[in-house]
C-alpha cells in the first residue's frame, strides 16, 4: 500500500452546470479547469459518464475526453468512468482506440456497469442492457481483446485500436467490483465519494485477492473522495451549501443545476446531519487548507490507497479553480515532508 506522504492526485469531473449557465459555457470552463489542474500538478482528468440529468454535461464521455486531450499537453485524460453495460464493447475500443491514437500516452479507459441514470432512461440507451451488466467480465475481456495485436487474425476487429497502448481500470462502489479488478488483475477505483460504506471491506478484498496480469504486477486502488477547500472554514461551509442542495436533489429525484451557494440556515444543518446524507457524504471534506489536509491525512492513512482522485460540486468556476488549488498544495507540501 501507498506512502501517505507521495500519492498522485487527480480529478473526477462531471461537467456540473450551473445555475444559468449552458452546456456550451460549461465546456469551456471543464477545459479551463483541465488546463489549470495540469499546472497545478493532478495527474488525471477524469469524466463521468451521465445521462438525463440536468446539471451534469459529461454524457457524450469519450467526446469530451478529446475536447480536454486536444485542450492539454502532458495530463492524462480517460473516463470515471464509462458504463460499459451502455454500450457495445466494440464500439468503445473503437473510440478509444481513436483517443489513443491521437493522444499516445495520455488516456486511461475506466469501465464501469452502473447505468449513470435511471432505470427508465438506462432502458432507452439499450434495452438489453441487463444482459449486458451480468456479461461485464466478459465484456471488459472483450475489449481488451479488441486493443491486442493478437486479435489481426479475428473476424471482427477494431483496427485502430489493435496495439494501441490503452490502461483500463475497474470502476466500482461494492464489493462485485473489487473481486472483478482482482481477479482480472486490473487498477481500482473506488467511487467513495457518493457510496463509502463498502470502501475498507472492497479495497481489503481487492488487495488479498490480487491476481498479477500482463497488465499489472500489483495492486493499485484510487479513492475518490469530495473537497470544498477555501481559505477559511466558514467560507468553505457555504460553498458546500450548493453540495447540500445538489445531494438532496439526487436523493428525492429533483435532480436540479447547481445552485448558487447561501448562509448555512439551520434547515440545511438538519439536512446534512441526516444519517442518509451523512452515510452518502462521509466523505466530504470541507473547510479550509488545514482542515482539509487533516481530513485527508486520516483518509489516507486509514485506507492506504494509491493514489486520490477528487470530486468537487461548487457553483462558481473561480472558486472551484481556488478549491483544487488548495488541495493540490496539500498534496505538494505532503510530498514535501517526505522529501525533507
């Protein structure tokens, strides 16, 4: 397991749209973000894939995922992930295959097999898509075979994939995952940030049943993990209203825009104390730079994890900018302490 000290750090990013604010505008401010967070030294820029959800413009997944390679130089761009069961194997190495090729190097192809909606709209993507969630091993296996230069000789190929350099990594919130990624020897990541309470009993699986593959020798997990980081606590706790109110939302099915953010009233306190959001947010770390890195130091001491990817629900660009800001100072001055 990690050195708490010198993890990488990334991000999982959802498209979120603002309150007033369009897809097109969106866009603009997910690239900026990805160009900020190259600088700031995030390893990954990950996007979700979601679909029939108003705040959330990340549903055409591998089109942005070029938008932000071809927006960027040297950080690595991929998927948190795609919903595999969504979609047919041989079309996401054909599109990946494509990222690949144009960006050598640079994506990362997360797969996952929750449908990223409801079920009515999950139906209307493929209807068959229930079949497809109980063959995800096999289709996980498919698509790799579709990126080796051993499949030259199949009948159905996807060329431009074939020998294209192409991590794939399981993405997961119980325990199925973890025993998948094990068993196929593959990279982790678990989606702690909306459903920890299987977080420890899936990473202790995944790390005691580890099969090495040609893809990788030992196990590596990502946690991921929400951040609302500002310069003060109280600061930081407004922000987070805007999470409060998004959350609440999923929750009751009034999936809205992000909201702007307000005073922390005594009814959104009671709202956030309630076991379900406290279950769904445990955690959620908010506060100011060394509140956050206390929250963070405990979490990686606690989990062990490879490496941290960060999701972070704020209305205003300029302020989620600052946000990941801080936290990869954190990170930076965790490093630091090793090296001195």
């Amino acid at each position: 397991m990690s050195q708490i000290n010198n993890i990488p750090y990334s991000i999982l990013e959802l498209a979120g749209i603002s309150e007033g604010a369009t897809p097109a505008e969106t866009f603009k401010k997910t690239l900026d973000l990805a160009q900020k967070s190259e600088q700031m030294g995030y390893r990954r820029f990950w996007l979700a894939e979601h679909h029939n959800m108003k705040s959330i413009a990340s549903a055409a997944t591998s089109v942005l995922i070029g938008h932000i390679a071809g927006g960027t130089k040297s950080i690595r761009v991929g998927s948190g992930g795609i919903m595999l069961p969504n979609h047919s194997p041989l079309i996401v190495a054909e599109q990946f295959g494509t990222l690949g090729a144009l960006y050598p190097g640079r994506i990362d192809l997360g797969l996952g097999r929750a449908p990223g909606t409801d079920q009515v709209t999950a139906h209307a993507i493929r209807s068959d898509r229930m079949q497809a969630v109980h063959k995800f091993p096999e289709e996980v296996a498919r698509i790799q075979q579709f990126f080796s230069k051993d499949n030259a000789s199949a009948q159905v190929r996807a060329i431009v994939a074939e020998g294209v350099e192409m991590p794939v990594y399981i993405l997961g919130s119980s325990t199925d995952s973890a025993h998948l990624a094990a068993k196929l020897g593959l990279p982790y990541a678990f989606a702690s940030h909306f459903a920890p309470t299987q977080l420890f009993e899936a990473l202790d699986i995944y790390y005691n049943n580890f099969e090495p593959s040609a893809f990788l020798e030992k196990p590596y997990s990502i946690a991921c993990i929400n951040v609302i980081a500002a310069d003060t606590d109280e600061e930081a706790e407004t922000l987070s209203t805007s999470l409060i109110k998004m959350i609440f939302g999923v929750m009751t099915g009034n999936i809205d825009y992000i909201q702007k953010p307000t005073l922390m009233t005594p009814q959104l306190k009671e709202l956030a104390e309630n076991p379900a959001f406290e279950r769904m947010l445990k955690y959620a770390f908010v506060g100011s730079k060394e509140s956050v890195q206390n929250k963070v130091v405990e979490f990686l001491g606690k989990t062990g994890v490879n490496e941290l990817m960060v999701a972070s629900h704020i209305y205003d660009h300029q302020d989620r900018v600052k946000s990941y800001k801080i936290f990869s100072e954190i990170m930076k001055e965790l490093k630091q302490e090793t090296v001195n």
